[in-house]
C-alpha cells in the first residue's frame, strides 16, 4: 500500500503539531512547515524517517512552494495539504484595533492559506488531492468588532469556493472548525476546552474518508 504525504503549515506548535502526530499514527509522511526551526527539527526528530522539517514563513509564496518541491522529491509527491497556520489579534475591534497588527494578522490568516492551496494544487491535481483548512467558531458566528473572525469567515467562504474548484477535478477540500483550543493562542491554559488532539482527530478523519466522500465541514465545540 503506497503511504500517502501530507504537507502542513504552522506545524511547530499546537493544532499543527498535535496533526503531524495523529497523521503521522495514521500512517502519513509528514512535511513540517513552520518557521520555528528548533521546534519542527525536535518534532521530526520525534516523528523519525517519515516527517521532514521544512522551515519556512507562511506568508512567503515562494516559502511554501520550495517546501512543496522538496516534500514532494523526499516522497516521491504530495496528497494532501492541511493549511493550519494562524494567528489573533491583542487589540480588539476596529475602534482601538491596530492597523499594523491587521496586515500581520490578514498576511498569515488570509494570505498564507491563499498560498498553501496555490502551492499545492500542482502537486495534489494529479493524485486527486485534497486540502484541510482551519476555520473556527468564530467565522461561523458574529462577535462584537471582531477582525480576527471576519478573517475566518473568509475560510470558510473560500473553502466552499475552492470545494468546488478542485471537485472539477476529483480532489476534495475540508475546513474543520473548532470553537476555544487550549493552545498558545490564549495567555493562561484553557483545560476544560478542546485539546489541540480533538481537532487534529477531525482533521485526519477528512484525510482518511473514503474518496467517494467529500467531508467538507467539520464542526467541533468544547462540551462543557
């Protein structure tokens, strides 16, 4: 049975990393993309012959597709892309909010995932591959002033839109959307809430559904 590769953005930490594993378990390569060298050479050392650490910045087009080309000649190509890098904001709503922050913040959120499915679909067209986004609670829901949810219901918008592209062509497109994640993205630990492990489960659930199903939401909320 050929092992099919999947190639990951923001993979040093959190959802990412916490996905590398699962699909790692699940029987994946893993390509490791991120740019926090130390954190993905100790995950792909963890992970051993089957990950390969690919650092770069996600914001950076050329980046994501010089990683893509070397994944792609380690494995011998690439099935699946999970466009998982992300960031939030420290000044809320548009009246105290700041500009510079929002440029960082729609660089990574918007941009960067614009330019994973950009990179990828050269690689995932002739195996009829298949795209992961991370959406969230917060693009599918309004929240007082929030810039950080408008650029996740961009996700969730384009997604849809890219669902349709790529089934032109046999490949599938998912966004897993999950409510609160107990990660770096909060100042104190959220323990009660979703673990990183529940939505990188939702994520190779997607991955490993039979081809003739397009698994194109997934939707998971903290139970408490």
């Amino acid at each position: 049975m050929t092992v099919k590769t999947l190639f990951i953005t923001g993979a040093s930490s959190g959802i990412g990393a916490a996905t590398a594993r699962a699909a790692h378990n699940a029987g994946w390569n893993v390509g490791l993309f991120a740019r926090s060298e130390d954190k993905l050479a100790t995950l792909a050392k963890e992970l051993g012959a089957r990950a390969l650490a690919l650092p770069g910045d996600a914001t950076s087009l050329d980046d994501q597709t010089r990683a893509l080309e070397k994944l792609a000649d380690a494995f011998g190509g690439v099935d699946a892309a999970y466009a998982n890098a992300g960031m939030g904001l420290n000044a809320a709503g548009t009246e105290n909010g700041d500009p510079d922050e929002w440029d960082r913040m729609l660089d990574v959120n918007i941009k960067g995932l614009l330019y994973t499915a950009k990179a990828a679909i050269p690689h995932l067209k002739p195996r009829k591959g298949h795209i992961v986004m991370t959406g969230s609670a917060a693009g599918r829901t309004h929240i007082s002033g929030s810039i950080y949810g408008a650029s996740k219901w961009f996700v969730h918008g384009y997604a849809g839109n890219l669902a349709d592209e790529m089934r032109a062509w046999g490949g599938r497109c998912t966004v897993v959307a999950p409510g609160m994640v107990n990660t770096a993205f909060f100042d104190e630990e959220k323990p009660d809430k979703l673990q990183p492990e529940d939505v990188a489960d939702a994520v190779v659930f997607a991955l490993d559904a039979d081809p003739r199903a397009t698994v194109r939401e997934i939707f998971l909320m903290p139970s408490d």
